[in-house]
C-alpha cells in the first residue's frame, strides 16, 4: 500500500484550489504599472511582397505610442530553430530567416506586419485600421507536393526551392528494404493524410515585457511550457540579451500541448519594445489569432509498404512521408517528423528492415511543429493503420497479426537506431481484452444492428519514446540545447523544503506529484514541501515540459538532489548521535542509529544546519541545499494497447464512440489519479483529430479554420467515459524512478483504433472500404457508404 | 464612458465603462476578479462563464452596461461563507475534474447552474449541458464524473479512476 500522501498515492491535486477559487494567476492576469498594448497587424494573404507601408495616420491617433515595421528589426536576429536536420545526402537542412515582423515578403495568412503600441487594446485596434499596406499577391504553394515540383513559386527567395530537406533512414537499409519488398510473399500499401491539426490550449497565448532601468534588467511574463529555452533562445539569438539580464516568468499556464514550447516573434517583440519604449508592453491572442500564430501540428502525407512472409510475419517496412514545415522553422519542426517519427517506425513489432523517408516542405501556411505526441502520432497511425488492412487483406485477425510480430525480448535494438530498454506489449494486449471486454463484442455489435446501426472495434497499439534525451545523443542528431533538466532541493531550517524545477507545470500536477517522491524520500508529509516553477530566476536551467518528460528527466534531477540532502543530512544526524556515518538509518522522518534506538528527528537534523553551534563545520559546510542536474541515459519507451467501439448511422453517416479502453504501460506510477487524467486528456484529443477537428486551408492560402465555429473541438457529448488501466508495469531501467511517461499516450494511441473502428463497422456491413482520411466526419463517411449512389 | 453599478459576489461595486465594454473585461480589469477567463472570440468555450441574476451567462457575449443594477457571481463568489469548497468546487478536486484550470471556473459556473435547475442530472444531460464549455485537458471524464458526484450519485462504477 501507497503511503500516504508518497509515492503511488492518488494524492488530491493541491494546485486545484487556487484553480478552483478563482485565485490561478496566469500571464493575462499581469499587469505592469504604466503598461501599454500591442496590437499586431496581421497579413490576411497567404503570400505577397510587401511594396509599402504607411503608418503616418495611424500614429497620429489618440492613444498610439508607436507603430513598428519590420524595418525596425532588420539589426534583430532571426527567430531561431532549435534543430538541425542533415539530409540523405550529408547536407544541412535549408535555413530560411524568420524575422521578427515581415520584412520583404508576407509567407502565410496571419504573418505579423506591424505592432501598434497604444495606451489600450482599443487604440491599437482602431490605429491598425489606418495603416496603408501596399502588398503585391504572389501565387502561394499550399500542397506539398505541388510546392516541391520545379516552377512552384518558392516561399523564400533565397533558398534554391521549398524543400527544407530530404531525410533517408536508415539510409544504409535502403536497398535492403527495396529487395525485401521487391521479393515479397505479401505487401500492403497505404497512403493516408494525418490532418493538420491546432494544438488549442484553453489559454490563448499572452507576453508581457518589462525592462527596469535601474539593472537593466529584462521581464518577460509569457505563456511558456519552458522559461528556459525562451530565455536562452531569445536572448542569445534575436536579442542579444545577455542571460543575467533577462528573466523569463512563466506562471501559471492554461494548457500548451506542445504549441506552447517554441519561442514566438511576440514574445522578442514585447521584449524589445519595453526597451525601446521604456514602457511594459502587453500582448493577449484573441483566439482567432491563435489560429493564425500558434504553431499547428501534424501535417504528413505518406505513402507507408509493409511486407510479409508467407507465414505472416513482417520483414519489412517503407515509408515516404511529405511533412509540412509551413512558412517558417518553428523551434523543433525539423525534429518532428525526422528523430521523433522515423525513430519509432519500428512500433511494436520486430519488423527487421525499415527505411523511411521524409520530405519536409515549406509552404505558405501557418509553421508546424510539434503538437501532443509530435511525430509518434503520425507514426503510429501509419504502422497500425497498415497492420489493420494487412489482416483483412489477409483475412486473420487483428490481435493474433499484431502479437505473432511483437518484439519480446528486451532490451531490443531495432533497425532504427533506438532501443527499447522494457516492455510487455502481450501483457497489455490481454489487459486490453479484458478492460475492453472485447469477448462481448459480437453481443453488442447484434444489439446494435437490431437499433439499425453498424457497429465496428478496432484496436491498436503503441509504443512512444519518451523523456528526451541523451545530450550527446541529441547532439549527434542535430539539437541546438542539451536535453537534461535540474532541481535544486532547499531544506529550510525548520525542515520544510522548496523544491525548484527546471520542469514546468501547466496542467500536469508537479505540485502535487513532485513532492510526494520526496516526501517518501526522507518520510515526512507531502505537505512540507512546495514546488517551485516557471521563473528563470528562482529555479535552475532547465528544459521544460514536453514529449512527457517531467518526471523522467527532471523528476531523476530531483532524486539526485535529494539523495544528496539525505546523504549530507545522515553525516549530521552521526554527529548528532556520535556515531558513524555509514550507521545513520532514514525512516519516517528520523534518523537512527541502526540497531539501536538512538535517534534524532528530521527537524532537529535541518535546524542544526543552519545554526551548527554542535556541527561538523571541519568536515562539511552548514546549510542543506543540493542542486542536481540529470541528463538521461536513454529515452522511455511506454506502450500500450487501446480499443475503440463506434456505431456508424448508416442514414447520416455520423459516428459515436461508444467505448474506449486505454490499457497502458507507464512503468511505474506516482499519483495514478494524475496518470488516468492524463490519458483522458490525451484520449479525447486523438478522437477529435480522428473524428472532428481538421486545420483546413483553400488553394490560395486563406485558413479556412480560424475559430471555434469552423475548427471542431471535442465537447463532452462527443466523447464516452474511458476505461483505463496502467496496472502493466515494466519500469524504466535507467532512471531513479522507474518512470517512462504518461502525457501523451493518449493522444498518439487513439486515432488509428477510432479509424480502425469505424473500417470494421463499414466493411462488416459489406461496404468495401480499405481506408478512409481523417477527421471521419458524418459526410466523409456516408460518401463512403454510398459509393456509386 | 459611463458608470456602470452592480452587485459582484454580494458587493455593490461601479466603475467606468465604454460602450463597448465586455462585462467579462469591466470583471477583470475594473474589478481585478482574473479568475473569470477568455478563451475564445466567438462566445463558444464557456472559460468566461458567470451568473447573472442566478443564470449562467458567457461574459463575453455582454456589454458591462446590459447588466446595470444585476446581481453578478464570478467563480471569486463560489466558495461557502466560511471559506472552505462549494460541493461542485470540492467534487472538481475529489475527481481531478481539472488541470490547468483555465477552463475551470467557467465549468464550474456552469455546473452550479445546471445542478440548480436540474439537481440529479443523468450523464447525458450533463454532457449536453457542457456543449458551450470548452476542455482541452481533460477529456471530460473527470468533469462528468465531478458533476454526477456533486449532485450526490454514486460515481464508484465508472471506469478506472
Ligand atoms: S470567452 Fe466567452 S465563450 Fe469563449
Ligand atoms: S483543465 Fe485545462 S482546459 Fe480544462
């Protein structure tokens, strides 16, 4: 049994109640004495030259401070990436500038032109208004495939066409691969589209900047998944802000699903103009500008091979995949579909010859990058999309294909460079079978044809990597930024303890889960001890919150800081009892000497270190505060198994899920309510891109989804109740913890059994359907059913 | 501008506002209440969620100026007098019906409103009545369940946790 309030307890959230009470405090909740508001004026064509701009009207409004141009940040720097890819032939990924505010040209609908700086949002407003754009239309590229044929019109001029680059992996497989297709007992062929989706966090994005002359000393408030990462990024790339002198507060934050990781020319825009102005300088999106300046994510099109022996057993995988990078490099877009994607083609199955190819192409639409699961979804739903139609090309069920191929063994190499440490994938397969009760489905699938609706299952699995990563290994791979995170853990005197966090916390329960690894640490109550994030000055560097790192990389960190504690707390304690080091026991808050029933209280250790009157001050130094930084030995590898129930209406087409079951191996478990919460989070965001949600753009480039009315957000009647289970354990062997991850499992295991699903109800009632594109909406599938009418 | 006077959580407050004012701005930057948010331009995700005259009512969708004289409650206004969780606030924490909160308080708005109109709700009313309140963390499940378990339903047999 959990100990109360440690480790494996499902610990009630203690963040909830400023949440709840009205009492969160978020970046839009900042005001800054004597601050003014920036309104960007926003191309509202895909592509142009920008021939003229006249601001003299504008400026001269009531209430306007200033209207900047691109012109003001041609001595800025470019906004980065963090990422460099190296293609199939050993050359570097094309680079194009990013400017702060266009300059030259507009690339996509939404690209900022000019900032108006005014007393009031109202100002702002009113004076872009009066602004003269002169702006040439240029034909815009807005297929992939179109943009990467001789004669498109390139997105940027400098660079010799709009192919950022083209990735081969593992280049050495590739004539391998071919051959093994080529002389091939089976092969199944897909091509399918993972639709272009908006991460939408429920908090549109905000910045604040502030400059105090005084130190000159650089604030910015923002809206951030990573404080850190801005703060290198901005400050030693656009700004040339050195880091002493710029602190980035993130504070609380209202969801970021990945489109909240990279830094945003708004958030350098604030910045500099607090020093340009001498005045703080607000930004709040309205939610139709999220549309148009949030990185969106997904975006491949891909054509995937798979073949089989005469026995059903995989020998070979080959993929092609068009990536959408839109107009510009995002932070980690080049990441995406390259390390986060061709890495994990493999799935969870011992195919032995894989090669995958990426194409990422710049077209003139909003940049994508990374978006819950980022390039693990778009891996997964190709490899158990081809799974599926392979079994019912080859008429044998779906679970006995998938198992007769699991990898087994561990640890297992597989042919694209990673290797995976642990995992059961039959343990979760069976968990699956039973939480989904998959033995009555026949029953309900009758039931639900005597209502006359087709009813369909379908299953997939999964296997994710997770808590990236290895420095070197990144490096290698082309990351501008190291990957391990730190944790300074500060015992006060008293005995309660802050714990700073290179992680942040936007939904994701550190603060309550962080303290509960230390509390069963050194055996007090959770209660003593606080979690400190999202502020560069209070907290060691850390990378942030993303790809489900926290606890692996930066939880490591806070274990290593701990044990730290606990090792210098002992050699007072010794002193305190006179005995030896080595004989000093932790338990519950205090410290024996083992054998004995000499012992000495937790508080009464800490208060010695900060008034050491009866101190070891010769051996070691007063005080107790330990910094540890952690960099992993490897990535995680959860995995998982997942079932999907639908009913098809066969008069509108319109799909309802009926049941859901996640079976999920996370290795082990901190607060299993936070993990269950995680995985419904993630759940309901791969059955909206499965069945709802599509970031649609017109031939010209005009977004077609910039709101709420037209882009369809899961609501509550779209979805069921989840039956989750993550009681299958394999834990991480290379970290403290045992931990792989939770965050986005949900997200990346969903689509392709909802698709499956809704395949096995059309195909069951005689509707010859290998594949159908997501979001299945009610008129893509009635389209389906009445090919021909 | 004009003065505009209401009640907000029990207290008569005014202050300035334009015309064109939105009462959930004349909320967050005249009253400093911030715990009432935006999440949208198009009055669909519910973030903004308040009570006006005892209804639930998006406060982007209305000027300060249309709720002159109205009794106002924010989520500020939710707790028991003696400071401790309303039962729709304390069923929110009992079943992680949040995470990053942004959303909450318009869902807890809501949720009070639909248990005083309908204090037993069954699944599918709840989920039908959060169709204006948007989630991007949950999944709903936890927020169902937290309803169900405010107007006192057993909520021990929905699957896992
Ligand atoms: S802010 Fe009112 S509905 Fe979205
Ligand atoms: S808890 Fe984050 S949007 Fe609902």
């Amino acid at each position: 049994m959990p100990k109360d309030g440690g480790i494996g307890a499902a610990t009630p959230r203690r963040e909830d109640v400023r949440f709840l009470t009205g009492n969160g405090k978020y970046t839009d909740d900042i005001n800054v004495r004597g601050q003014a508001y920036v309104h960007f004026l926003r191309s509202d064509i895909a592509h142009a030259k920008i021939n003229g701009i006249d601001t003299s009207e504008a400026e001269k409004m009531d209430g306007v401070i200033r209207v900047f141009t691109g012109a003001d940040f041609e001595a800025v720097g470019s906004i980065p990436c963090g990422w460099q890819v190296t293609d199939r032939h050993g050359e570097a990924m094309q680079e194009p500038r990013h400017p702060v505010l266009a300059h030259g040209k507009v690339r996509h609908v939404g690209d900022p032109i000019c900032a108006i700086v005014a007393e009031t949002y109202e100002a702002a407003r009113d004076a872009a208004e009066a602004i003269d754009l002169d702006l040439e239309e240029l034909p815009a590229v807005v297929d992939m495939k179109e943009a990467v044929k001789d004669g498109a019109p390139k997105v940027h001029d400098e660079l010799t066409s709009n192919l950022c680059y083209d990735w081969g992996f593992v280049e050495d497989n590739r004539a391998a691969v071919d051959e093994a297709i080529k002389n091939a007992h089976h092969v199944t062929t897909l091509e399918l589209v993972n639709n272009r989706l908006v991460a939408n966090p429920m908090e549109p994005r905000v910045a604040v900047g502030d400059y105090d002359r005084s130190d000159e000393e650089h604030t910015l408030y923002t809206t951030s998944q990573n404080p850190h990462v801005i703060r290198l990024l901005m400050g030693a790339f656009v700004l040339g802000i050195p880091e002493h002198k710029l602190r980035v507060v993130a504070p609380d934050v209202g969801g970021g699903f990945g489109t909240k990781i990279f830094h945003y020319a708004e958030e350098a825009f604030v910045t500099f103009a607090a020093k340009e102005l001498n005045r703080p300088v607000k930004w709040t999106a309205s939610r139709s500008e999220a549309f148009m300046s949030d990185a969106h994510g997904r975006d491949h099109i891909t054509k995937i091979e798979l073949a089989l022996d005469k026995d059903n057993n995989f020998t070979a995988l080959r993929t092609e995949t068009y990536a959408n990078m839109g107009a510009y490099l995002s932070t980690f877009a080049p990441s995406v579909p390259t390390w986060l994607h061709g890495t994990l083609m493999a799935g969870n199955y011992k195919t032995p010859l894989i090669y995958v190819n990426v194409k990422a192409v710049f077209t003139n639409t909003v940049p994508v990058d990374a978006y819950r699961g980022a390039g693990r979804p778009e891996a997964t739903f190709q490899l158990e999309r081809v799974v599926d139609k392979a079994a019912r090309e080859l008429g044998v069920d779906p679970i006995a294909l998938r198992r007769q191929n699991f990898i087994t063994e561990f640890p297992y190499a597989t042919p694209v460079a990673v290797e995976y440490d642990t995992g059961d994938y039959n343990a979760t397969m069976d968990k699956l079978t039973e939480i989904a009760d998959l033995s009555g489905f026949e029953a309900r699938r009758k039931e639900s044809e005597a209502r006359g609706k087709l009813r369909g299952l379908g299953l997939n699995c999964y296997i994710e990597a997770c808590g990236i990563a290895p420095s070197n290994l990144v490096g290698q791979l082309g990351a501008r930024a190291g990957l391990y995170d730190a944790a300074t853990v500060r015992v006060n005197a008293t005995g309660s303890i802050s714990v700073m966090v290179g992680a942040h916390s936007h939904g994701q329960g550190h603060e309550t889960a962080f303290p509960q690894v230390v509390a069963d640490m050194i055996g007090i109550d959770a209660s003593q001890i606080d979690i400190v994030h999202g502020d560069t000055a209070r907290t060691p560097f850390g990378m942030g919150t993303y790809g489900s790192r926290s606890l692996a990389v930066c939880g490591s960190a806070m274990v290593k800081a701990t044990e730290k504690i606990i090792n210098k707390a002992k050699k007072i304690a010794a002193h305190l009892l006179e005995a030896s080091d080595e004989d000093i026991e932790l338990a519950d808050g205090q410290f024996t000497v083992a054998g004995t029933d000499k012992s000495v209280a937790w508080g009464d250790v800490t208060l010695a270190a900060y008034v050491p009157h009866n101190y070891p001050l010769e051996d070691i130094e007063p005080g107790l505060e330990e910094t540890a930084f952690y960099d992993p030995a490897n990535f995680t590898y959860p995995s998982g198994a997942y079932a999907c129930e639908v009913e098809v209406d066969p008069d509108t087409g319109k799909v309802t899920i009926e049941r859901f079951a996640a079976a999920d191996d996370f290795g082990n478990i901190i607060n299993p309510m936070i993990v269950s919460g995680q995985v419904h989070g993630g759940l309901a965001q791969g059955i909206g891109q499965a069945l709802l949600e599509n970031c649609a753009y017109d031939e010209d480039g005009q977004i077609l989804s910039a709101s709420y009315m037209d882009y369809a957000m899961p609501r509550a009647d779209d979805v069921p109740f989840y039956s989750v289970d993550h009681s299958c354990q394999t834990p991480c062997t290379h970290n403290p913890l045992g931990v792989k991850g939770c965050g986005e499992a949900g997200a990346i295991g969903s689509p392709p059994s909802v698709v499956n699903a809704v395949l096995d109800a059309l195909n069951a009632a005689g509707h010859d359907v290998p594949h159908l594109d997501m979001p299945l909406t009610p008129s893509k599938v009635w389209d389906a059913m009445n090919k021909g009418a | 501008m004009t003065q505009v006077s209401m009640t907000v959580n029990g207290k008569a407050v005014s202050g300035d506002a334009e015309g064109r004012t939105l009462l959930v701005q004349f909320l967050r930057e005249t009253l400093n209440l911030t715990g009432t948010h935006v999440g949208c331009d198009t009055s669909q995700c519910g973030a903004c969620v308040v009570h006006v005259n005892g209804k639930a009512v998006k406060s982007c969708a209305i000027f300060a100026a249309e709720v002159e004289g109205a009794e106002v409650t924010t989520i500020e206004g939710m707790a028991n007098a003696d400071g401790s969780l309303s039962k729709v606030q304390q069923a929110f924490q009992d079943h992680h019906g949040l995470q990053c909160g942004f959303c909450t308080p318009g869902m807890v708005m809501s949720a009070t409103a639909l248990l005083g109109e309908n204090p037993n709700p069954s699944e599918a009313e709840i989920r039908a009545y959060l169709e204006g309140n948007i989630c991007r963390c949950t999944g709903y499940h936890n927020i169902v369940k937290s309803i169900m378990a405010a107007a006192g339903q057993d909520t021990s047999k929905i699957a896992a946790e």
